[in-house]
C-alpha cells in the first residue's frame, strides 16, 4: 500500500477544494493517506487543528475523516476569512471528541511540530502532498492530478 501525506494550510482557498480532490486520486488505488497541518503554529485557525490531533493517538497524524471534519468547520462554519473560530470551533466539539485536551502543552507541541515539519517540507499556503517513501512532492491543487499520474 502506497502512504502519502497531505499538507494542508487551512487558511489557504486551495485546502477545501483540494481536499475535495482525494477521492478521485484514490479511486482504484492503494493509497493510505494522512493529513498532516501546515501553517504558523500561532495562526487564528490553530485551535481547530489541534481539536482534531487530539482525538487521535499522540504522535499521529489526523485521519481523512478527522481533516475533513475540520475542513468543512473553516470553509462551512467559520473563518477561512479570519473571523472569530469559536462558532467553528463549538461546531467541530460537536462531532468530534478528543481523549486529550486540545489546549495542553503536549497537543501544542504537536501542533507546532507538525507545522514545522510541513515547512521544512516546502509546504505553505499551497497544499503539498507528499510520498514519503520516494521523496516526491506536487504542490498545489493541481497536486491531486499530479500525484495520481505519479502513483
């Protein structure tokens, strides 16, 4: 099975539609995707991705399921426009439900290394998806077409 890895700015207006993309570069393929943050760790739509990491194990990266939860609480419910995230944010508390607290020091910090580890990647406000395995990165929506010609 193929691994890949979706770095994903929130903010950025390619996030959504890219996201949206993943099934048609999953459809006959054996892909295991995760999605992994991007962005500045103090950006205003950080506490949506850290109320997703952590429903997860420490140390993992947010499902699909988890992402497009969040997904659709910025590009549905809220902010991708720098509004309040806390309408967003009481929308997200309503379908997921973390094991840990998405405020402590230790979920933070997975935040913060995450988004470290998109930028070193080259991720930005574009989205990056990643083969791990070779290296490989597509940047960009376009990414998804890309990535499927490359599997």
């Amino acid at each position: 099975m193929k691994h890949l890895v979706l770095h994903l700015d929130l903010a950025s207006p390619e996030a959504w539609p890219c996201f949206q993309r993943l099934p048609d570069l999953l459809m006959g393929q054996h892909v295991w995707i995760e999605i992994c943050p991007a962005g500045a760790p103090d950006q205003a739509l950080a506490p949506l991705w850290r109320h997703a990491l952590a429903c997860g194990e420490p140390g993992a990266l947010p499902n699909r399921w988890l992402a497009e939860q969040v997904l659709r609480a910025v590009w549905h419910d809220a902010p991708a426009t720098g509004r309040d995230v806390q309408p967003a944010l009481a929308q997200l508390a309503q379908v997921l439900s973390p094991d840990r607290d998405p405020d402590s020091p230790a979920v933070r910090q997975a935040w913060a290394a995450l988004c470290e580890r998109s930028r070193r990647l080259g991720a930005g406000r574009a989205p990056l998806l990643h083969r791990p395995a070779d290296g490989a990165c597509w940047v960009g929506e376009a990414a998804i077409s890309q990535a499927a010609q490359g599997l």
